[in-house]
C-alpha cells in the first residue's frame, strides 16, 4: 500500500499563513482550531551583529487529514494548493524522502 504525506520546506516558508487560512476554509474549522498552524520563530541576531532572523515553521495539527476529500478528488491538499512560497509539496512517501535528502536541511515530512 503506497502511503503519502506531506513535505515542508522551513527554509522558504514566508510567514503568510495562507496554508492556516486555506485549510481553517476548507474544513470550516471553529475558531481556535487549525490543521495546520505555523509557529513563529525568533527574531535572533546573527553572527555578524547587525542582521536579524526568522523562521517560520508550518506544523500539521491532529486535525489534519491531508483534505483527503481534495485528494480523492484528484486535487492537492488545500495547504499545498494554497502555499504563496511553494514551500510545500504532497506526494507519495518515497518521492518526498527523495526530495528531503536532496534538500538536506530545515525540511519535514508529515504522515497523518
């Protein structure tokens, strides 16, 4: 049985929160409850003193089923539809573990 899941890239995820907001529609989730929510991280200065940096990390919640409605319909997952940064990416466990050693760091696989 193939399973799939969910790869996301921290390195490019911009802090939009359009993956919270796709998914809070598309499931109309009540207020206070998100399949996906994106933690906020930093500000923290680099070695250099003078820069500052964030990172934004989507993190999928129990709610999450990977809009398996979306996907037997033959659509992506509404996060993934939805991501402005392209940070995200569905698919089937090995292409996603072969893009993740690709890539090397500050990415994730989710499996609901």
């Amino acid at each position: 049985m193939t399973q799939y899941g969910l790869l996301i890239d921290n390195e490019y995820c911009t802090g939009c929160h359009s993956c919270e907001v796709a998914c809070k529609n598309e499931r109309s989730l009540p207020r206070g409850q998100w399949g996906i929510k994106v933690l906020e991280l930093g500000p923290w200065k680099l070695q250099d003193n003078k820069h500052w940096e964030y990172r934004y990390i989507p993190v999928p919640t129990s709610s999450c089923d990977l809009c398996e409605d979306r996907v037997a319909a033959g659509e992506k997952p509404s996060c993934v539809h939805h991501c402005l940064a392209s940070a995200m990416e569905y698919g089937t466990l090995e292409s996603l573990a072969a893009k993740m050693a690709e890539k090397g760091k500050m990415a994730s696989i989710f499996i609901p």
